[in-house]
C-alpha cells in the first residue's frame, strides 16, 4: 500500500453526517461539517472550513475561507473570504476579509470585510 495514502498521513478533517460535536478544535487541512457542531474551530492560517448542506455549526469561526452551504449562528473572523451559498442560512457577526453572498442564501448578520 501507498505510504501516501494511509490516513495518518491526510491532512484534513472531517465531521461526519448524524453527529454532534461540542467543543473547541485547531484544524489543519481542508475541514469539512457535515454534522453539529457546537463551539470554537481554529483553522491553520492556509486552510479553508465547508460547512456541508446537512451540516449545523454554533459558535466561533477563527480562520481563513469558510464556505457555508448549510446553517451558522455565530461569530466568524476570517483572515480570506466567508462565501454564503444559495439555501445557507447564516446569523450573526461576520468579520471577513471579502464576504460573498450568492441569490437564495438568508443572512442575518452584522458585517465588516476589507480589514
């Protein structure tokens, strides 16, 4: 088997769909929600976090890209750009770099992009 691609060696996370997590994680790699999660997520500073369709995130976002498909209540403070999907749901404090909202995504939030 490839060394390569035995897991110890990937470089991403992921939290699966049915599951709920409380709690606070640093993350490295691409990172994806696909479950609940309640709490604080540290992104590495080249690193990007998907919050999936399925998925529901409560808390703090500390990153870099964060693309919402699914449901956020919360702080987030990117160092990139937060991308709000169409059928997202997002409420809160947003602090982003660059901030896109694409036709059909719902947003209740407070903003400041450009810092």
């Amino acid at each position: 088997m490839n060394s390569n691609l035995r897991l110890e060696n990937q470089d991403f996370c992921f939290f699966g769909k049915n599951s709920s997590f409380k709690g606070e994680w640093n993350l490295n790699g691409p990172s994806f929600i696909s479950g609940n999660v309640e709490g604080t997520i540290l992104m590495n500073e080249n690193s990007s976090l998907t919050l999936e369709r399925e998925g529901m995130f409560k808390g703090k976002f500390l990153g870099n890209d964060f693309h919402i498909y699914g449901r956020f209540s919360g702080e987030i403070k990117s160092s990139a750009t937060v991308t709000i999907h169409t059928n997202a749901e997002v409420e809160g404090k947003v602090d982003a770099v660059n901030l896109v909202v694409h036709p059909g995504a719902r947003a209740n939030i407070d903003v400041q992009t450009g810092n």
